[in-house]
C-alpha cells in the first residue's frame, strides 16, 4: 500500500492493454448467459429471437421462489451473524498484546479458506445428523449455522486489515478521556471500522449466497436454495430459465455493490 | 440497532416455524433435480389432502451419503437401478410390499421381476431409459446400432464425437462391445477395455454433459449418451438418430421407494400406489421425458413421445439392452483406476 509514490503502476507500458484483457476475461462469459436468457427458444446456446418467457416462468416458478427466499433468508442472517463473530474476533486478534498461540488462532479463523468444501460438507453431514436424529428439529438453523461459518473468514479478513490501518492514537486518546472501553468501542472504533464491517458482511452475504457443496450435504427436506435448485437442472435438461435466475441474480449483486460503494464513498467525504 | 434486532428476531421465529415439518398431511419427496412434474404433485395435493416437498439432488452418491448420515427428513427417494441394491443392504430401505397395493395391476410385467428388486417388495418403478449412440446422420449415414461409433469411429466421425462423462455407463458400454460382462474381473477383457478407450479416446473431442445445444450447432455428430437427451436434440436437429449398439448397451431405472426412518410412511404409501395409475405414470413421463413402467399409460402420454424411437426401444434391439448391476467394491476399484487414467 504504502509503496513509494513516484512510481505509478498505471503508467507502466502496457497497463491498459493488459487491464481491458483481464476485464475482458473477467466479463465476458457473462455476457452469452445474459444474452441468452432473453431467447425465445429452449435452447441455451441458439438464439430463436428475443422474448421475456423465461424470466415469467422463473418468476411464476414456486420452486424458484421459495428457493430465492430461502437463499436470502439464509444469507442475511448468516452474514449478520458471521460478521458480528468477525468482528469480535478481529477486535480479539488486534487489539491486544500478542500471546503466545495467536498464529494459531489465525489459522483456525481461516481454517474453512483451507479445508477443502467437501471435507466440512461431510464433516457437517454426521455431526448434524447426530443432532438431528437426537431433537428433531430439522430447521433452517443448520444451514445458517454452517454458512455462518464458514463466512466468517470471509468477514474477518477485511475487517482485520483495516483495523491493523487504524491509527491507534483516536482510541488511546478516548481512552486517556476516560470512556469506557465499550464507549470508546461505540464512538470512535466502530465508526472507523464500518467500511471494513461492511466489506465484510458483503463479502459473507455473497459466498453465502453462493455456496452450493456444504449447502447440498446440510440441507433437509423442502431447503433447497437457489445454487442447489439449479445444480439438480443442469444435470437433467437445462433451458434459459437458468440464465433468466442467473442474470437476476447478476443484477442483485451488482445494485447491491453499488449501493455499498455509494454508501462508503459518502461515508468517506 | 434497533432495526437489526427486529431483523435478528425474525429470523429466528422463521427458522422455529420451518422446523415443525412433520406434522399430518406432509411428504418428503427427496428425487433428481428437474425430475417431478409439478402437475403431479398439485393433483396428489388435490386428490388427498398431502402437501409434498420435494428436494433434489444431482447424483446417487449424494443421495446415498444424506440418506445413510441419517436425520435427514426424507420420505421417498428415487435412486437408480444400479444403486437399490445398495440401499436394500446397507438397510435404508422400507419394504413397504407395492406389489400389494391396489394399483399394481397396471405394472408392465416386463418390470416386475428385476434383478434389483425381485418381485418388488421396495420400489417402483418411475422412469427407464437407455445409453446409446447419438449420431448426425448428415455426417455419417452408415450403421449407428453398434458401439464402434465411439469406440472404432469411422473416418466422417472423428474428432466430432462425445462421451458421457460417466463412468459406470461408459465402463459397462466398452466392456460389453470388447465382448465382455458387465462388472467382469477378468483382467484380460479389462486390458482390452482399457487399451480400447484410450485408443478410442483420442478421436475423441469431449467428455461432457449438455449435448442437445452442441449437436443443434452442429459441433458434435455422435455421442454416447442418453435417450432422452437423444429424443430433445431431434426436435433441435432433425438429422440426430439414436442407435441402440448391437454389442450390448445398459439400461437404467429410476425407482421410487419408501425410507425405513421416514416420518410419513402411509403418506409415502398413498404417494406410491398413486404414480402406478396410468394416468399418474404419464404426468411423470410427459414432464422428464423418459418411459415410465406403467400399462395403459400411453393413453394419456405426449403423441410425439409414442412413436419415438428413442423413448420406446424397437423390438429388434431390445434384446441387447442390459440392466448394469452393481459392482463389487474391488471391480469398482479397477474401473475408477481405467477411468481415472482415461480422464488424463
């Protein structure tokens, strides 16, 4: 970040030529999806003239709409609940002397970055089905429970790098005034963090949103979300109704980033 | 702050409200994603009462190793003939005797004593189909009932061709056209199957799933693949046939059957003597796409599917058609050696 200022990367020869084709890359395989989400045949690959069918019969399917409600249910509140355990544990990794086990505390914060899916997947398989067998209760409380955690590496991550950018001095001077640790927590680090939070809770509400392995192995009878609906379509027959979903849900991110850029943009005037 | 309680509160009644799932008039249906016609599922609703939820999954791995976990508030489960076995051994399975409900009468004999359920004392049947060889008659107008069109392609063939990337499909397929038994452990014919596929795999251009959109552009001209996939395509390219190979090619069924643990048991019942009405059988068959195994079905199914050859097998290739069992653990082992160097 802090490297020296004379040097401006984008004046380096080539930059724009290597910035356009990383975009490019980055882009362009959405752009068939979304085209192809307007067709007019059942094909996702043949173009058969333009027409809105498959957005009202994904907007008309039950299955697709209990699937989308479920998914934001989950996400938000396994968002909510990673990003307050984030935040807790960034405040517990930085604010404090260093101790003896603290790169190991690291690891086992981001240890569902390391463990591939399908091991936690499987993992969470028994250990619920014990559970499950054992109350009865076959709620949606697992898959938020999963999702929260592993969400909150993803939480953690940017709330902890701008907390180690924080300057110190504002809440040693709080400090010194005599506010209480929670007041000085309130006033001072929390409104300086909350675009880190917000990165955060972002970033958690996504991969969330996202996920298709642990949610597969956790979910119970009627919790198929949105990413486990069309996984089982594509094995079987896929039409643009996939695209439709997918380009809907394309929109709702990118409103959703937008408004948080906006929202921290003015934050920061 | 105040708003994000209420948010959190919410939440929290939502998840204690989706918890009560068992109560009377309810069913699980746990099945293929894509695989249940919604239409069936209102007309069980209206006829008796019984709200169904149906979850999907995208293999029978998945299902088994959710099922087996236990605690999983399924009712019925759909797995494939090759995978009942399994479910019946390792005791997940209720032997709820459908061959005593009323609407047995309509199963197709055909199907009534099959390897994986004799008599049929656990499942029912739902849909069947076969793997066979898609071919664009357009670029190749010679035989397509063999399996030499994947495995010894002719020259108009090579490098348009595509295979299903599964292994017990393409195994049991190879196997039968080097002219051996499904499930062999005969290393000798397992030398020849695997000296076969990777000398046939390099006229080869993919190992995918999708066909229907690459056959209708004109990328693919043959695939081993499914019938159903087949009988689609030909709507998108008028010049795709199905060959059904005269070495032999599998057949596979989808079942229906009842869970021991399920918590909705003379629902489940109801549910399985209901989709052995003929007129049931055909709302499944109208919706996937594939042959259900009910009598007098075809009074009431899609005209277009009645005549297909790639839905009803004609009669001189039926004989070839071979349910694939399931493979002992150490033959599976060796499959997934030959298929895991084929995959390279």
């Amino acid at each position: 970040m802090a490297s020296s200022r004379p040097f401006a990367i984008r004046r380096v020869p080539g930059f724009t030529t290597i910035a356009i084709i990383c975009f490019a890359l980055l882009y362009m395989p959405l752009a068939p999806l979304v085209v192809y989400s307007f067709n007019a045949g059942t094909s996702i690959a043949l173009w058969e003239g333009f027409s809105s069918r498959w957005y009202e019969a994904a907007w008309q399917n039950d299955l697709v709409q209990e699937a989308t409600i479920r998914s934001f249910v989950i996400a938000t509140l396994a968002s909510l609940f990673s990003t307050i355990l984030a935040t807790m544990a960034a405040l517990g990794t930085t604010r404090t002397q260093p101790f003896p086990g603290q790169t190991a505390i690291y690891a086992m914060i981001n240890q569902p970055l390391m463990v591939p899916e399908v091991v936690t997947a499987v993992a969470l398989l028994i250990f619920f089905a014990i559970i499950k067998t054992a109350t009865d209760y076959y709620g949606l409380a697992y898959l938020v429970g999963a999702h929260t955690a592993f969400c909150i590496p993803f939480a953690y991550l940017p709330i902890r790098a701008r907390l180690e950018g924080m300057d110190l001095t504002l809440e040693t001077a709080a400090a010194d005034l005599y506010a209480t640790p929670w007041n000085t927590f309130r006033r001072i680090t929390l409104p300086l963090l909350l675009p880190g939070v917000l990165a955060g809770a972002m970033l958690a509400f996504v991969i969330s949103l996202d996920d298709v392995i642990i949610t597969e192995f956790v979910k119970a009878a009627g919790q198929d979300t949105l990413p486990t609906y069309m996984l089982g379509q594509l094995r079987r027959q896929m039409t643009p109704e996939v695209n439709a979903i997918s380009t809907a849900l394309l929109a709702i991110s990118v409103v959703l980033v937008t408004i948080v850029f906006l929202l921290s943009r003015n934050r920061a005037k | 702050m105040n708003h994000k309680l209420i948010g959190t509160f919410a939440g929290i009644a939502m998840i204690g409200t989706a918890g009560a799932a068992t109560a009377a008039g309810e069913l699980n249906l746990y099945n293929w994603g894509n695989y249940t016609n919604p239409e069936l599922l209102e007309k069980f609703e209206q006829q008796h009462g019984i709200k169904v939820t149906v979850t999907g999954y995208d293999s029978n791995d998945t299902a088994l190793a959710k099922v087996k976990a236990g605690g999983h508030g399924f009712d019925i489960v759909v797995p494939s003939s090759s995978y009942v076995p399994i479910w019946v051994n390792e005791g997940l399975l209720l032997e709820s005797r459908p061959d005593q409900m009323e609407n047995f009468k309509h199963m197709d004999e055909q199907w009534v004593n099959v390897d994986w359920d004799p008599g049929r004392h656990y499942t029912v049947p739902w849909q069947w189909g076969s793997v066979g060889m898609m071919v664009d008659t357009s670029v190749y107008s010679g035989d397509i009932n063999t399996s030499a069109i994947v495995f010894d392609p002719p020259q108009e063939l090579i490098g348009k061709i595509n295979v299903a990337p599964e292994m017990g499909d393409v195994m049991s397929t190879a196997i039968m056209y080097v002219g051996g038994e499904p499930c062999t452990s005969d290393k000798a014919v397992l030398k020849k199957v695997r000296d076969k596929l990777m000398e046939a795999k390099s006229n080869w251009k993919s190992m995918d799933y999708g066909v229907i959109e690459r056959f209708a552009g004109r990328d693919l001209a043959a695939s081993l693949y499914w019938n159903g996939a087949a009988f689609r395509t030909r709507e998108k390219n008028a010049d795709v046939r199905y060959g059904y190979p005269k070495e032999g090619y599998p057949l596979w069924m989808d079942s229906a059957t009842i869970l021991k643990d399920a918590k909705n048991v003379d629902n489940a019942k109801i549910f399985l003597n209901f989709i052995m009405e003929p007129e049931n059988a055909a709302l499944i068959s109208a919706f996937a796409r594939y042959a259900n195994g009910i009598k007098g079905s075809e009074a009431y199914m899609p005209k277009d599917m009645l005549d297909a050859p790639e839905v009803v097998i004609p009669q001189e290739f039926l004989a070839a058609g071979r349910f694939t069992p399931t493979c002992p653990p150490e033959v599976q082992k060796m499959y997934t050696a030959i298929w895991t160097e084929l995959q390279k």
